[in-house]
C-alpha cells in the first residue's frame, strides 16, 4: 500500500513564489525514504501541505489513500510530525507534553501515561519528565518532539531536520531507535542534510530541486549514478606513484592513497598497476559520502 501518494502538487505564494511545481511523489508502507534539497527547495512545503499547516494551490495528497482534503480529521490519525523549528511550551512539564498530546487523539489519559513513559525511556528522557523544555538542552527537545510525534502510534511520521543540533552519541542513539520503529513497519520519511545518515539509513530517495522532483530512486541506484567513485587504498609503504599517473592518485600518507576511477576504469585496472610499482596492497574501500557528491552535482548544475 501506499503511505503516501502525492500527484500533481503546486504551491504559489500570495507573492507569486511557486514553491512547488507539480510534483509527483510515492512512498510506500513501511520505507525509511529520504527528501533531500537545499534550503528553499520545497521540502518544508511539502511536509507542511501533508499536514495541513500549509494550504496547497492545487494537486492531490493522500495518507494511506485517505484523501487530506477530503478527510483529513481521519488522514492525520495516521500522521505524526517533527518539525525543523522547536515548538514547545517551554513552561509545561515533559511528561504533561505527551500526555496532552495524546488527548487531542481521544487518547484516554491512564493509556497515555502508559505510551509516554515508555516514549522518554526509550529516548533518555524519563529523569526529564517533571522538567520542563525551557531547561533541556537542544538535543533533548529534538528528542522530546519525536516522543510527542509518536504519543498516538501513528503509521507514517515525517522527519524535518530533526538531528540539527544534536550531538553525534545521542544523533546514534535516535536513529537506532528510528530503526527500531521502521522495522516494527513504521513509514518514515526524512528531511536531513546529514547525507552520509542517509546512504546509511534509507532505502529510498528523491532529490528536489527549485519546486520539482528531479530524481528519485533507490539510494543505492542513485549513487550509481555518479560518473567516478573514490577509493582508499592502504599499502605497506608508498613508493613513487609517477607510473600511476594516468589514474591520478592523492598520497595521503606513508600508507595510504587515495584514487578516483571513472566509469570506464575498474579497481582491477588500478590494482593491477599498483602491483608493477612494487607497492603492497592491504586495503581498498570506497571512500563513502557518495550521495553527498551526487546531491552537489546535481544543485550545481
């Protein structure tokens, strides 16, 4: 089934800005699926229409084919939201937070209780829970928003920037429960600028551009896409490289170099030339980031 389906998407401004420009875009249940574009490509646009806090110009979106317009009393039962800005009333007690929350869905308060404690345990938040968010740091009210996006058990959420500002140790320990959640079947769908989490994390991508789709596919076929690869190659010891010119080789230090190859060149190529310098191979990886270099080339065109 489809998490979400959106067709023929179109945002103008009162200003004459066209955030969005018939955008077509699926996702289907239970994909880890990441939005990716510079700030001001519409990615915030298109998670406000799907949560109704921005009204769209035309176009159709649907939640696990719940129609937003239509009914979207019943579409946003499905559908909890991190947004990029903190939003939280910095005067009222963590655990009070999820607990209010959940009554906006008709959630009884004792089954609330319940889902909130479990919630700030899992997030490392529960010695926080008669605190309030004017007293966190920036790391636990990222993590305190996820909780209140997850109080009601929704079946997509939508993930906008949510580990700015958080530190590496915590931003694992988020995303290892994200992981968690996709795979109990929840549908996610991120936002991030943090491209290596991405190629890591997600199954699927698309890539927007001035209000338009310009790619999507399976992260890995993106990468796929990139006309050259970067290598690592560790050695027992560099030697001149002057023979390995054609390849263009970087020596990083005594025992290691670092190599782009082109479509039309192959790591046994490379190799094969490595061994006539004498030098000892031990290791060779992809260097990583790959989408990262793919998401720069394609804004710079």
């Amino acid at each position: 089934m489809k998490a979400i389906e959106i067709k023929n998407l179109t945002k103008v401004y009162a200003n004459g800005t066209q955030a969005l420009k018939n955008v077509d875009l699926e996702v289907v249940e239970g994909d880890f699926f990441a939005l990716l574009g510079a700030n001001g490509a519409g990615k915030t646009t298109i998670i406000g229409i799907v949560t109704d806090l921005v009204k769209k110009t035309s176009g159709e979106v649907k939640i696990l084919g719940c129609d937003i317009e239509r009914d979207f009393s019943k579409a946003k039962k499905f559908i909890g939201v991190v947004p990029q800005e903190i939003n939280l009333n910095i005067f009222e007690r963590v655990i009070d937070i999820l607990v209010t929350q959940a009554g906006y869905f008709g959630i009884p308060r004792r089954e609330a209780s319940v889902q909130a404690e479990m919630l700030l345990k899992r997030l490392g938040l529960w010695e926080k829970r008669f605190g309030v968010p004017r007293t966190l740091s920036g790391g636990m009210k990222r993590r305190l928003m996820i909780a209140r996006a997850l109080i009601h058990k929704p079946k997509v959420l939508f993930l906008d920037e949510p580990t700015a500002g958080v530190d590496v140790e915590i931003r694992h320990e988020m995303w290892k429960y994200l992981r968690e959640l996709n795979g109990e079947g929840l549908t996610i769908l991120l936002t991030t600028h943090y491209l290596e989490e991405v190629e890591q994390m997600c199954r699927n991508a698309a890539i927007i551009k001035g209000g338009e789709i310009i790619m999507c596919n399976s992260v890995k076929k993106l990468v796929q896409f990139m006309d050259t690869e970067v290598y690592v190659v560790s050695v027992q010891q560099t030697k001149d490289v002057s023979s390995l010119q054609h390849f263009k080789p970087k020596v990083l230090d005594e025992t290691t170099l670092e190599v782009e190859l082109s479509r039309q060149e192959t790591i046994h190529d490379f190799v094969l030339a490595l061994t006539k310098t004498g030098m000892i191979m031990t290791d060779i990886r992809p260097k990583g980031h790959r989408l990262e270099k793919l998401f720069l080339e394609v804004l710079n065109k």
